[in-house]
RNA sequence: GCCGCUAUCGUCUAGGGGACUAGGACGCCGGAUUCUCAGUCCGGAAACCGGGGUUCGAAUCCCCGUAGCGGUACCA
C-alpha cells in the first residue's frame, strides 16, 4: 500500500473505514425527513484495528456449488480471522427463495470442511433473521428513511427515459400495502467507501436509485439484509469479492440510516475464468469439489488460493497452511483479478505430496481411492509417492501390485522384439537367485545380464517392466520387482516369455 | 447509457521516483541425471497498454485515451 495514501498508513492500516457525505441541502420533497438535517460529514467513529475481537464473515449464497473464488474469499476470510486471532461467523444468504437450494448448503458446508476452514459461529441462515429484518424495515419506514412506492421495473425504466439516464430513480409514498419498500438515497453529495484494499472510493449519490429493500410481501432483499446482518452480529470486517464495491454505498445508507456503525471493508479483485470473465458455474469454474475429485490435497489447494491476488515480499511461494495465517495481511492483497491456473497448482500440489510424510500420504491416497490403508498400499505409495503429482495420478503407477498387467498393445510392440524372450527367460533366472528380494538384490543380480547380453539398460529393463505392468510406465523397476514380490513377478514374466514364443511361432 | 474498479513476461506476482540491464514462481525451450514416466539440478527465451505532463530522473506520481472487468433486479 502506498505510504503516501492518508487513508491507509502502513500496510494495514486501521482507523476511520467509512463516512458518508451528505450536502445539507436536503431535496424538496417530502422524502428529505429522514435526511433533515444531515450533518455535512457523517463520520463513524475510528474503530480501533487493533481491537482484540475482530469478527469476519463468510456469506456466500447457496446458489451452486462453491467454486475457487468463493473458496478463496472463503480462505481470506479465514486467513484473516486466525491471524488476528478474531472470529468467523459462517452465514448463509438465503434471502433470495427461489435460487437457493437446500443442498447446496450442505456442498457449501462439505467444501469448507474439505479445504479446513473452520468457523466459530453458524452457519446461521439469512432467511431465519427475518424478524429482525421487519423489525429494521418498520423502523425505516416509521422515520421516513424508507417508503412504499408501487412503482414496477417498467414503471422506473420510463421514470429514467423521462429523467435522463444520469439520476437514480426516486419515487413516489405510496400507502398502498402490497407496494414494494425503496430506501431514500439523497439526491446530492457522496457516499465514499474506505476501502482496505483500494483506498477510498466515491459514488455520488445520484447514481443511485431509491433502490428496494423489500419486496411487496415484506421479505427483504440482499443489501437490506446483509447491512443489517452485519451490523447487528457484530462484524467488524468485510472481506468480500469485488463485484460488491458498487453495491457497499447502498449497504452504508442503509446503515446511517439505521444509526449503525459500518464495518471496515475489504474489497478482492475477481478470479476470472481462462476468458477474462468473471468466474461462475456456467463456467464450468472448479468447484471445490471437482478440485478434490481431482486429487489436489487441500493444503495445496489452500496455498495456491491465498497466491491468487497475494504475494510475499521475498517471493516465498511455498507455504504451509501455519505460514500463510501467520504472514497473510488483507491490506497486502492486489487490486487487479487473477486468472486461475491449474497448471501451477498441480505443480504446487506435487511439491505438497513429495513432502507428506509416508504414513500421511497413504493414507490421503487411500481415502482418495477408497481403499484399505493396508502395509501394501504403503509399500505401493513409497514407491510412487515421488511420482505423482496429484493424488488421481497414484493408482496408474501402482495399479499392478493389486491387478493383473494392463493390456496396453502400445507398450508391447515397443520394447517386446523378437530376440527379448531370451533376455527374460535369463532375467527370470536370475531374479529366481536373488536374496533377499529387495531393489539393491535385485539390481545387482541383473546387472550381470547387461554384460553377457553385451545391451543397454533399457533393453533389459523395459520388457521387465511390460512384462510385469503391461505398461510401460512405472516406479523404478527394482523397486517395482521387490514390492511386487517374487512368485508374482515370475509367474508374469513366464507369461511374457510364453506370449512371445506363441506370436514368433505365429509370424 | 450511467456509476465504479483495474492495467508489469502466456499465467501468478515483486517492485511504490534513482538500487531496473525490471526480480521470483508456474508453464515453455535446451542440457544433465542415461531403466520408463515423473521428479530433481543447470541454462535460456519471455513483460512495465498508449499518449501527454510533473521531475535532473517515471514501471513507480498526475491527466487523457484505450482495453478488460464489475455494478446498475421486488438476484446474491
């Protein structure tokens, strides 16, 4: 953050996180008592940011599935907590009936649990504030800060054909019951957001119309709700996606109007998708569920999110989960939208797995292929574990411990010449002497092989490996040998030989 | 249309008036490690959106463009 900004001192920096403007000269219709006397700066006072008790909030809307963006303001969210030893409050917006979806819910929830985040209050849902929200309506509307108007869409949209396209819509009291609620937004001056990330930022009030904040039924909508919300569990910090920087003056007049106090804000930049475009499901943006599926670890995946739109001084990239609570600061997130790249995260993804102790990576393999974490899957993981670089890339290199060899016709034709029955009878022969059947053993027992063949390494090693995977992809073939055993690794390499003589004989 | 945000290698970023010949990471290309693949190690190519201004000096500050994105719902 530039030191020269007197907003923001310090990369963090705490004290006065909004105020509104209003000019004292209040409109001329009936609509101003609310706003009568407005004092010419509203200020809230300065919140001490080094106050013990920050409280955040993670309020998505269970209207999908929750993808990488939401995950990582989601993890922002939770970064920040932890590192200021605040609280998390988990809420779900709701307040919109139709879209949202009851299991979604539970996906949101199972996502959070998956990519550990926990949370200390919640998950509290929106819709079952309602009292509290009419409670707030029918104060707004007793104080005239709020009023019915039976004006429809299309009512508006010919009120702005009228008045130019430069003014919010105002509208007309009305007492008919059944008419939507609008909030009174003045007609002059500025609402300015301080703004963690960005510094301040102006809307003139014009720009906004006397926008719904409750439906004709009286249930209430998202920048009613979610002000209200705010400022009556006690948040302190809002850590949201930048699509609603636009809409925080709306949520700010709704809080002067209320008396409350506004909490500070943060506002992210986007995760775009590979277009440019904001990230949504009909993307076919990651969920976070697709992510584990595709066997990405969720310390991984936490890494990798708090990289998109944060960086270290000193460029560190690697960071355990312990690392990023300890060094991400909200106020050091970037300003412009990040593309996600799964490239980088697979690459960051291997470097986590390579690093899991043995006992921790067979059993992450295991829950991943619903397996027994038995002493083979771990003899099969200690031998693929430098291989791999997600998860799902685990069972092709060890697939031939637990299964016949592959048929893959590829892999044959390739290293199974004419002349390679003779080198693996030989090799059978001598692994048949080798003791004790382990890689250096074995290694050696066939080494002679190479000489007396007068052949490259590889022409030995390659229909081994074929011969006891199918496959010509595998861990090291020593390696490979030992833990497959013995009689198994025999038994296939005699099939190889019979295989060879019965397609020579034939050609 | 109106309001707002943003702009450094393909991607994520560092840098915040002189330390910039612009640093790191992923990816890419080449080499090494010669049992495959992967991994690892070494090397390389690759960027300050454009134009003005301020200044002795601008990637950095200001303005204007341009582009991208967001908001503008009785969605969230």
């Amino acid at each position: 953050m530039k030191s020269s900004s007197p907003y923001l001192v310090g990369r963090h920096m705490r004290g006065l996180w909004w105020k509104i403007w209003i000019d004292s000269q209040p409109r001329s219709s009936p609509r101003s008592i609310a706003l009568a006397s407005p004092p010419a700066v509203e200020t809230c006072a300065p919140i001490n940011m080094t106050s013990e008790n920050p409280r955040l909030r993670f309020a998505p809307s269970p209207t999908g599935a929750l993808h990488i963006g939401g995950a990582r303001t989601a993890l922002y969210n939770w970064l920040a907590a932890r590192h200021e030893g605040g609280k998390l409050v988990l809420r779900i917006e709701d307040t919109d009936r139709e879209r949202s979806i009851a299991e979604n819910v539970e996906q949101i929830l199972d996502a959070m649990r998956w990519l550990e985040l926990d949370w200390d209050e919640g998950p509290i849902s929106q819709a079952g504030r309602a009292d509290s929200h009419a409670a707030a309506l029918g104060r707004l509307l007793e104080s005239g800060a709020a009023y019915r108007d039976a004006a429809t869409a299309k009512d508006v949209e010919a009120w702005k054909a009228e008045h130019g396209t430069r003014r919010g819509y105002r509208g007309t009291p009305t007492e008919e019951p059944g008419a939507a609620v609008r909030l009174r937004v003045p007609d002059s001056g500025e609402t300015v957001v301080e703004d963690l990330i960005r510094g301040p930022v102006s809307f003139p009030n014009t720009s906004y119309d006397d926008f719904v904040i409750a439906r004709g039924d009286g249930t209430v909508l998202y920048n009613f709700a979610v002000a209200i919300d705010d400022a009556e569990m006690g948040i302190t910090d809002v850590v949201r996606g930048d699509d609603h920087l636009s809409n925080t003056p709306k949520q700010l007049l709704v809080l002067a109007a209320l008396g409350h106090e506004a909490p500070r804000y943060a506002h992210l930049p986007l995760l775009h998708g590979p277009d440019g475009k904001k990230l949504s499901k009909r993307h076919g943006a990651a969920s976070v569920q697709e992510l584990r599926d595709s066997g990405y670890l969720p310390a991984a995946v936490r890494n990798y999110l708090a990289l998109l739109g944060w960086g270290t001084d000193d460029d560190t990239t690697l960071m355990p989960t312990e690392e990023l609570v300890r060094r991400f600061r909200v106020a050091d997130v970037g300003k412009s939208a990040a593309i996600f790249d799964e490239r980088k995260l697979r690459w960051l993804n291997g470097r986590f797995m390579r690093e899991m102790p043995l006992d921790e990576y067979t059993a992450a393999v295991a829950r991943h292929l619903g397996r027994e974490s038995d002493a083979r899957l771990r003899a099969a993981c200690e031998i693929a574990q430098e291989k791999a670089q997600t998860l799902d890339e685990v069972w092709p290199l060890i697939r031939f411990l637990f299964e016949p060899p592959v048929d893959d016709e590829k892999a044959w034709a390739k290293v199974m010449k004419a002349d390679t029955g003779a080198l693996l009878a030989a090799a059978a022969e001598a692994l048949a002497a080798v003791e004790p059947f382990d890689p250096a053993s074995i290694e050696s027992g066939l080494a002679p092989l190479l000489e007396r063949f007068e052949i490259k390494p590889g022409r030995l090693y390659q229909p081994i490996r074929v011969a006891i995977t199918g496959s010509s992809v595998s861990p090291g073939i020593f390696e490979s040998l030992s833990v497959l055993g013995r009689e198994p690794a025999l038994d296939r390499i005699s099939t190889a030989v019979e295989r060879l003589s019965a397609s020579s004989a034939d050609g």
